[in-house]
C-alpha cells in the first residue's frame, strides 16, 4: 500500500460562489470528507500536492492520510468531479475509514509476462484484457496497489477468471461473493486474424476485371454467336 499525505483546513464559507473563490485563488481545492459516525465535513485541500497525487495510479486505491487543520485523519477517493474541458478538479469526495472495519474498493488490474509469452511472441496470439480493475473488500491495511495478473504461461484459447487472482491474505473479490456466475473473464488469448486478400485477374491492358465484367463478356459473346 503506497503512502500519501495531504493537508486541508477545514471549509466554513460554503456554496457554490464559495466554491468558484477558492478555485479561483488557485491554491485549495474544495473537497468533502463523509462516512463513520462523524456527520459530513466540507474542507479545502492543499492543491499542489494534491494534483501531484493525482498523477499516480496508485493514489486511487490507496488510504491517504488527511492533515485537516493538524489533526490526521485516514480517508479514501471516493469521487472527483473535473472541469469538462480544462485540466482542473472542481470538487473531491473522501471517505472515512477505520482500521478495524473492511472497506470496498476498486483496484487496477496490472498484466505482466507479455514478453515471457510464447502464445503472443511466437505463436501469432492476440491479448485480449475484458477487465481493468475488480472491486474488492478488505481491512484498510491490507489495502493493495493493483492486482498482479501473469500471463507468461498462458496458451493460445486460455482465459483467465476473476477466480484464478491471485489475491494478498485479508483480501476478496466482491464479485465472487455472488456465486459462480459471477466469475467472470478477465483475460483471454486467441489466435490473430491475418486478412489475407485474394488477387484479381488482370485484363489484358493490365487492369483487374470484376466477376460482373466476366459475366457480362461472357453473355456478349453467347450473344455473338446466337446471331452467327
């Protein structure tokens, strides 16, 4: 589990012109802290190390540690909302968590051994990822990254399911909970279609014929002779 460290104050003047002031001051985000037993806390966010985070995978599936006005607090992403077409965060959602409950989080799916592979390296296969991230639940400290996924050994027509992760101790896959009809694939190798295309007879100018033009020299000539 990665570490992450932000500092926020805590947000008094609210509503949407507050909002769009603290925006444009450009320095804090605004943001909201909710869950536990504690009601909801509007709060501003220090923005430089927070757009630094942002830049990480990792950040999103990690418990971050929030600094609010000193005090530490343990939350995690919950949501962000981005300006549609600037490169900017106009609010961000954390969550509470507490060490001795699970939490529920969705965590990337990292594929490696493409290189080790002899079904894509030799044998013309194709990867196919149908999944990029799996929920799961677990302990905050247990909390992983990503999800390792190997494909080294895997030959052409294999496919891989939510049950063949593997998976730390103290985690699950939430999906898996539901029953086997839920075991969905997450990964498959097949074989590579190669287009082939087929040549076309010439005339004789050097120009291809189409099977229409055959037919209707064909049929001319039927003519030809029927007048002979």
């Amino acid at each position: 589990m990665s570490d992450y460290t932000l500092t926020a104050s805590v947000r008094n003047d609210l509503g949407k012109g507050a909002s769009r002031r603290l925006r444009r001051a450009n320095e804090q985000v605004p943001a909201i802290i909710y869950g536990g037993e504690a009601a909801p806390q509007p709060i501003a966010v220090d923005k430089t190390s927070f757009y630094k985070a942002l830049e990480e995978e990792a950040f999103f599936s990690s418990v971050i540690t929030l600094k609010l006005d000193g005090k530490p607090l343990q939350v995690v992403v919950r949501d962000l909302q981005r300006h549609p077409y600037k490169p900017l965060v106009t609010h961000a959602d954390f969550m509470r968590v507490d060490a001795t409950h699970e939490i529920t989080m969705r965590v990337p799916l990292h594929v490696v051994g493409q290189d080790e592979s002899k079904a894509i390296k030799q044998n013309d296969g194709e990867l196919h990822q149908l999944a990029n991230e799996v929920e799961i639940s677990c302990l905050p400290k247990d909390l992983p990254d990503y999800l390792e996924v190997n494909i080294a050994e895997l030959e052409i027509g294999s496919t891989l399911h939510l049950s063949d992760l593997s998976v730390p101790a103290g985690v699950t896959i939430v999906e898996l909970s539901y029953g086997e009809d839920h075991d969905q694939a997450i990964i498959n190798i097949t074989k590579s279609k190669v287009m082939s295309e087929e040549g076309e007879e010439a005339d004789e100018g050097g120009a291809a014929q189409s099977p229409a033009a055959d037919t209707a020299a064909e049929e001319g000539k039927d003519e030809e002779g029927d007048k002979e």
